[in-house]
C-alpha cells in the first residue's frame, strides 16, 4: 500500500468493510424475511381454494407451469416447492408465529423440517434453536438426525463454546440461498465465487469446492457439476449413531464424566 496514503486510512477501510458485509447480511436477511412470507401466502391461499372448491395436486401442476412462464428467473415455482408452500402454511397457520419466528430461518431449513420431523412442537424446537445458535443447514440435518430434541434433556453441551454465534452461519446460509437470489432477480452463479469474494485472502489461491452427499447419485452430480468451471469434488458421508464397540470400552461413561463434571 503506498506510503502516501493519509493516516488512519487502514482503520477507515477495515470499519468501511465491516459496515458493507453487515449490511449485505442485513438485507438478505431481510428478503429471506419477505421470500418466507410470500411462500406462506401462497401456500395459504393455496390451502384455501382445496379447501373451498375442491381443487386436486393437477392444479398445483398448472399453477407452477403458468408461474414459471410468468417469472422465469424464479426456480421456486416448481410444482414440488409448491407443494412444500402448501405444507408451510398447513404446518404454521398463524400468521404472527411465521413473521416474528419462522421467517428468520431459509427456506431450505423449512424444507428439511417438513421432511424430516413430523411432531409439530418438535419442529418448533428445533427452529428455534436454529435461530440461537445459528446452526447451518447441514447442521440442522445432523442434529435431528442424530435426535438432539429427545436427547436435549439429558445431554451435557458445549454449544455456548462450540457453535457459532447466532445469526453467523444462518446469515452465510442465506446469502448462498438460490431461491433468494432469484426472489431478488439475480441470476448469476455464486458459492464458490462468494467464497472467494468473501471469505479468500489475496494471496491465497482459487477455492477449490467439495460437495458432501450422502450417496454419490450419478445423475444428481452430472447435472451439479455440468456448467460449472470451478474445481469441485464430490464425496459421500454417513453418520453414526454409535461408537464401536472397540472404541466404547475405552471411554468413560456418562455417569463417570457426570460424577467428574460435579466434583469440578
């Protein structure tokens, strides 16, 4: 940087930066507010007409094919989102509970707890305990999968030292969220390239990305990788429900390390 530059300048530019990405989470957390209630109106009103003049999943079908021709940038409007629309709004009929709790976590969060978890206070847990810890939507997957809701009262957690702060990894999910970028009309590829925008160090190199699957399914990655020029890679994970039993012998038990923790 040139000598000339006047004193107190790195200071200015280190808060210009933080004022800029703080307010670029800001407004995409703000249409991810908007984005979650147009998707509950649509589901509502959806709901409605079923209710009131008897109309079939065909409709659904038409309605996304006529929405699509409409707005041809927005990839929401598949008949399967619609279909989660309408799954929305059955799952959360109060207004006020979308707008002041459900509208602070993405979309695709909402998706995976309407697959994944059936009991409706259930779900409400686990949303908001997306929002206080900020968990991503990976994590999200994991923790349910893994059963932290029937295991909360028991388990001894380290989530105040170890998660993120609230909003952190919720607030990167969201501006990497497509169904956003297209509610707002932008049409260009991100994720790897926000990386490097956000995140890469001048004098590091290009990021190279790695898609975690749980099963490497052909089709999906062809069509995941086929326009893209970035380095990618793609691997499978499994979870585990259990340590084997090598492993096990040599830990100490719950009540062991909850005797130790108390002695503490």
């Amino acid at each position: 940087m040139p000598n000339s530059l006047p004193l107190g300048y790195a200071e200015f530019l280190a808060d210009l930066k933080k004022r800029i990405r703080r307010a670029r989470v800001k407004a995409a957390l703000s249409a991810n507010r908007e984005l979650i209630l147009l998707y509950w109106e649509i589901g509502r009103m959806i709901l409605e007409r079923q209710k009131e003049e008897g109309w079939g999943s065909k409709v659904i079908d038409r309605l996304a094919q006529d929405l699509r021709r409409e707005f041809p940038d927005m990839k929401g409007f598949s008949a399967r989102n619609l279909k989660y629309m309408r799954a929305f709004a059955e799952a959360y009929p109060d207004k006020e509970f979308v707008q002041q709790v459900a509208a602070q976590i993405p979309w695709f969060h909402h998706c995976t707890l309407l697959d994944k978890v059936k009991d409706p206070a259930e779900r409400i847990w686990y949303i908001q305990q997306t929002m206080e810890h900020g968990w991503s939507r990976n994590v999200l997957v994991h923790q349910i999968e893994s059963g932290l809701y029937h295991r909360k009262g028991k388990a001894i957690t380290n989530f105040d030292r170890t998660l993120p702060a609230p909003q952190s990894d919720l607030a990167r999910e969201v501006l990497k969220d497509p169904y956003v970028f297209d509610f707002l009309g932008l049409t260009e590829d991100i994720y790897l390239s926000a990386v490097d925008d956000l995140f890469r160090h001048p004098d590091d190199r290009p990021s190279i990305g790695i898609i975690l699957c749980k099963s490497k399914n052909k089709v999906i990655v062809e069509y995941a990788l086929r326009d893209t020029t970035k380095p990618i890679g793609v691997s499978s994970y499994h979870l585990t429900r259990a340590l084997p039993e090598e492993i096990k012998s040599s830990l100490p038990s719950v009540e062991e390390l909850e005797r130790e923790l108390a002695g503490v």
